[in-house]
C-alpha cells in the first residue's frame, strides 16, 4: 500500500526539518523541566492557601490547582504547553502540506500524476513519512521530561562542588 521510492524521497527531504523539530522539541522539554524542578513546590502551596489566588487560579484554569502541584503534575504541563503543540502541529502540517507544493514548485507535479501511483498510495506514504518523524518527537519528548530533572541534578552538584571542597550528603551525584 505505501510507494516505496516516494517514501524514501519524501523521508530524505524532509530529514533535516524532522531532525530539527526534534531537536528543538527535546531541548525546550529540557528547559522546562529545569525550570519548573527550580521552583520550590511548598511556596506555591502556600500562595495557593489564600482565598483570592485560590478563586483566581480556579477561575483560569478551570480546577483545583493545589493537586497538581506534584512533581508528575508539573512535567505534564509541559505536553499541555503552547510551544509543543505549536511545534508538533507545525510539523505535521509541513510534511503532509508539503509534500504536494513542493512538487508544484519543483514543476515536477505532473510527473507525480502521470506515475502509476494511486492517490490512496501517495496519502499513505505521505502519512507513513509523518507517522516515522511523529515517533522521535514522541521519544523526545519523554527523554527531555526524564533528562531534564537529572541534569539540574547534575549541574546544581558541579556549582556546590566549586563552592565547597566535597558535595553535601544530601544533594545525590547523578552524573
């Protein structure tokens, strides 16, 4: 059912911009996590005891704030986060768009037309190119939510060891 030689090309021209879309995807996971693992979770419990930011918090989001405020309720704000729906939905409508006005521009549109290729072919490895670069954003996603944590980890320990002779017991070498 998938067109071989048109999946190929289609994967190779498209290789670079599912590189990047991933890459861009995992280091923003990243930031995120480091940011959000920097904020101290009881102080935002505590803004959330008042009575006004409690009413404003349920007003805007729709729900009760203080029980997500756990460390798995804040990595999956980052897939609820405008910036990765943005990059994900961008993407796949660059490839599955992409496909077609790339070959009206390249004038090489009629020759597609005139290969004996069904259109139900040419959607399905079209979809299948989409469905292989969809799997990476996915995996990178999950690394970056997995990674991030470990590598605050990691450069808050390398900061206390430049400030102090050995690490304090409490804070656990991960890298």
């Amino acid at each position: 059912m998938i067109n071989p030689k048109l999946f190929s090309r289609t994967f190779r021209n498209y290789l670079p911009i599912g590189a990047g879309a991933t890459a861009i995807l995992f280091l923003f996971v990243i930031l995120f996590m480091f940011a959000t693992n920097s904020i101290p979770l009881e102080e935002g419990r505590q803004w959330l005891k008042l009575d006004w930011i409690k009413k404003l918090v349920n007003a805007m989001i729709g729900g009760d704030l203080a029980e997500a405020l756990t460390p798995t309720g804040i990595s999956s704000f980052v897939f609820t986060h405008p910036f990765t729906w943005v990059l994900v939905v961008s993407f796949t409508l660059t490839i599955s768009t992409g496909v077609l006005s790339a070959e009206m521009d390249r004038g090489t549109i009629d020759l597609l037309a005139t290969l004996p290729i069904s259109r139900v072919r040419l959607y399905t490895s079209v979809s299948a190119v989409v469905l292989v670069y969809g799997l990476p954003l996915l995996f990178a996603a999950w690394l970056g939510v997995n990674v991030g944590p470990r590598w605050r980890v990691c450069l808050m320990s390398r900061i206390w060891e430049s400030w102090q002779s050995s690490p304090p017991i409490s804070m656990p070498r991960m890298c």
